[in-house]
C-alpha cells in the first residue's frame, strides 16, 4: 500500500511557521492579561475569576473545531479554513482589547481573543498528523515548539519598546497597546504564510495512507454514556454546590460544581440527539479514547495545572515579592511586571533551544524517560521562586520551567499521535484539549482559596503548588504505555 510520503524540512518550517502568529498572541494575552485587568480595577483575588473565559472557551471550542475539520473539505482544504477565520478574528481582538474602557469589556475581549486563537489552533495539531508520516511527527511537533519559543520570546519583550510604561489609573500602558498592535499584524501574517505555503492531502488519500500506516484504532461501535453516568455527575455539581452554599466557601468552587453538573447535563442532551451529530459524537469518541490517551491525559491535568498557576500568579509574586509593590499605577509595579515580560521570554527562549535538544536526547533515554526529566527540572524551577531573591537569579528559575515548556508542548502529542485514526484525528485532538483546558478551570477556581486558606493570600506560593504539580504530572508518565513510546 502506498505510504504517505516524507516532507522535507522546509515543508515542515512553513506548515509549522503559522505556530510563530499563535504564540504571539498567547504570549501577550498571558504575560498582560492580568495587569489590564489590575490596571481597570480588579483586586487580586478577582483576577482568577477573570481569567476563567480563556480555558472555558477552548474547552468548547477544539472539540467542536476538530469534529467540524475532520468533516470539512474546501479549495483551500480541511483544516486551512479554520486557520484563516481565527487569525482575523484573533487580529482583531487584539487591536481592541487594550482599549478596553472597562473591566467587564476587557474580560469579554479575553473570551473572544481566546476563543479566536484556539479556532487558529487546534486544527494544527491535527494538521501535523495529517500531513506528517509516523517516524516525522515528533520532529513536526518539535517544530511548533520551536515557533512557539521564538513568537513568545519576541512578544514577551515586546511592552519594553522604550515608550511611556506608566499612565494614569484606568489606563493601560502605551506600551502594552502598541505591544498588541504588533502582535495582531504577526499573528495574521504568519498564519497567512502557512496557509498560502502549504496543500493538504483530500480525505481520500488519507484513508489510503491510513490503511499503510495502520495505527491503533479507537473502538469503532462508540457510544454515548447511560443515564446513570450522567446523574451521577449532574448530583454530585448540585450536591458540591450545595456545600459551597451552606459552608460560605470561595464563590469561585462554583465553578467546579459548574463543570460536574454541566458535563452530566449535555451528556444527557447527548442521549436524546440523533445518533451521529456532533454532541453524541463527541461524548462517544470521549469514552471510547485509546489507553494511551487516557493515560496521557492525566499527565497533563497536572503539567497544564502548573503552567496556569505560572501565568496568573508571577506578575503578582515578583511584584511584591521582587520588587516590594502591589499597587497596579506604581512604578516599581510596573517595573516587576516588565522583569515578569523578560522572564516569559526567557523561558520560552530556553524552550526553543530545549525543542532543538529534545529528539537527540529521546533517542537515547526515550520520549518518557526525556519528558520526566524535563517536568523534573520544571518543578525545580518554579519551587526555587520560594528562596531565590534576586530577581536576576530568576533567569536561572526559567531554564527549567522552558524545558519542561517545550516538552509539555511535544512529546505527549508524538507519543498520541499514532493511536488516532485519521479520520478523527482532529476530534480527538480536540477532546484531548479537555485535560489541558480542565486543570486551568481547576487552577483558576481553587488556587484563590488554598491561597488564602492556607498560605495568607500570598501568590508566591502558587508558584510553589505549581512545581508539586509538575512532579505529580512527571510521576503519572511511567504509567504511559511503552508501545507509544516505540511507534512515537
């Protein structure tokens, strides 16, 4: 049988490139999303509650894009389309969101910005495994680790343009509006290239590769859960609710309540929809993942819980911590939030030299044994925030936190790809964006009370509750089976 062919490595630099534009725009949203927020008066224990748009709408959106693609065929192909329509989108958001006049407008905008970028991304994920035979797809998903690296290092720096990094309260920085003018035109543009520079094969020809390759199949008779799976989880969100209620705990455990009886809702739903559309789709494709998904759907909950609790809590943590202020309008403020830009692009600097090193090092101790190490010298990293003190020494903290970056952002996809049918591939990358989409929701609804319960509001130590994830995430990856490993 005809077997899909090799790309050359400038195929894989120009279907990969469209990952510089998305990096861009996830490095601004991530390292000045909460200082706008600050900025238009939000105190810091709303800031969790804020940011809690950004995961909800990639969890509704990848599944619902990745199930849309793999049934999509265009003149500019499959998963192209989804590419164009989130870039501009995406574009636009950025342009307006620093102009935001209030709170409520600038988290609405966080909801559209995310959402636009996560319909940009998730098809390229799929689009590795459509394009790329087995033994290339962990050196294309090498590639987006790179891009990813560079876009985040170059947007990180950006708000350092040398224009005015104050203004008055209310108003945001001129240099974070011009920061997110450059990052809308990049984004575009890169994504653009991708889309102009690269064909994709038709369904056809998929099914024919599919049939050489022969991965590992998803069970094909698929259905959705029972009824009793489905109250189980729609009584525990009401009686968790409920709880929350009687005890006058965080507001913010609402959202977890929300997402157990949420899921039990539409999985009711599911059951009354025609067999074969999109919602009974998705829930039977969720309950028929092979092993090694699920396996390594654990392995993120943990990796993504502590990078969420990185991105919301730094700016604060070396703010007051490094820099002695906690007040938004202040100058020493502002400057540990620039220091906080620099040192997201230095680990994302490191990641991209870690996207170079990573295949030498996995030929020899393996894609597990690597991504181990690397999530090990990530905790290090972000457990070293609790005694380091100089904030120069923190550039040393971000060597590990990048390579367990570019790691997190690789190997679990090259050890996944192989076990999905092509014909899913795209919904099953969506539904695999569950377990880095639900420990952000986790993160955003608990990490304000164990904060506050446990450690006196003080946002170091989410740092610190982010390097015990990382080891808890490189623990669950010997569980991982080997045959993924060997096909990956």
């Amino acid at each position: 049988m005809e077997r899909k062919p090799r790309l050359s490595f400038w195929q894989i630099w120009n279907m990969c490139f469209g990952f510089l534009g998305i990096q861009f725009g996830f490095a601004l949203q991530n390292a000045n999303v909460s200082r706008i927020f600050q900025t238009l008066g939000a105190d810091m224990e709303q800031v969790p509650g804020l940011w809690i748009a950004a995961p909800l709408t990639g969890l509704l959106v990848q599944p619902v894009v990745g199930y849309l693609s793999d049934r999509t065929w265009t003149p500019l192909g499959r998963r192209r389309p989804y590419f164009l329509a989130g870039a501009v989108l995406a574009t636009l958001a950025l342009f307006f969101m620093p102009h935001s006049p209030a709170l409520w407008i600038a988290a609405g905008m966080l909801w559209i910005l995310d959402a636009s970028i996560n319909i940009s991304m998730e098809p390229f994920r799929a689009f590795v495994g459509d394009q790329l035979p087995q033994e290339q797809r962990a050196s294309g998903y090498a590639m987006q680790s790179f891009f990813i690296g560079v876009g985040a290092i170059v947007a990180s720096l950006l708000p350092k343009a040398g224009v005015a990094n104050t203004a008055g309260p209310g108003e945001v920085p001129d240099t974070v509006r011009y920061a997110f003018y450059v990052g809308g035109v990049v984004l575009l543009g890169a994504i653009g290239w991708t889309v102009l520079r690269t064909r994709e094969y038709p369904p056809e020809d998929l099914a024919r590769f599919e049939q050489a390759e022969s991965p590992e199949p998803a069970p094909v008779m698929a259905s959705v859960p029972g009824p009793l799976p489905a109250l189980a989880w729609l009584v525990a969100g009401l009686g968790l609710a409920a709880l929350i209620a009687a005890n006058g705990w965080d507001r913010m455990l609402y959202v977890l309540a929300g997402m157990a009886a949420a899921y039990g809702v539409l999985l009711l739903v599911a059951r009354v929809l025609p067999a074969g559309s999109m919602l009974p789709a998705i829930a039977a494709d969720l309950r028929a993942m092979p092993r090694t998904m699920r396996r390594l759907a654990v392995v993120q909950f943990f990796s993504w819980f502590a990078l969420f609790a990185m991105w919301i809590y730094t700016t604060a943590a070396v703010a007051g911590t490094h820099f002695g202020s906690n007040d938004p309008t202040s100058a020493a403020y502002n400057e540990g939030a620039n220091w906080v830009g620099v040192l997201f692009a230095a680990y994302n600097g490191f990641a991209a030299v870690a996207a170079i090193a990573i295949p030498w090092l996995a030929a020899r101790i393996g894609l597990r044994g690597t991504h181990v190490l690397n999530l090990c010298l990530g905790a290090l990293g972000l457990l070293s925030f609790l005694w380091v003190r100089d904030p120069q020494w923190l550039l040393l903290s971000m060597v590990g936190v990048g390579f367990a970056w570019a790691s997190i952002l690789s190997l679990p996809y090259a050890m996944l790809s192989d076990s999905l049918p092509a014909a899913k591939m795209g919904v099953y990358m969506g539904i695999f964006n569950f377990f880095i989409v639900i420990p952000q929701l986790v993160a955003a609804s608990l990490l304000g009370f164990l904060l506050r319960a446990l450690f006196g509001g003080q946002p170091l130590w989410a740092l610190a509750l982010g390097g015990a994830s990382l080891v808890l995430a490189a623990a669950c990856v010997l569980a991982v089976p080997r045959t993924a490993e060997a096909r990956a």
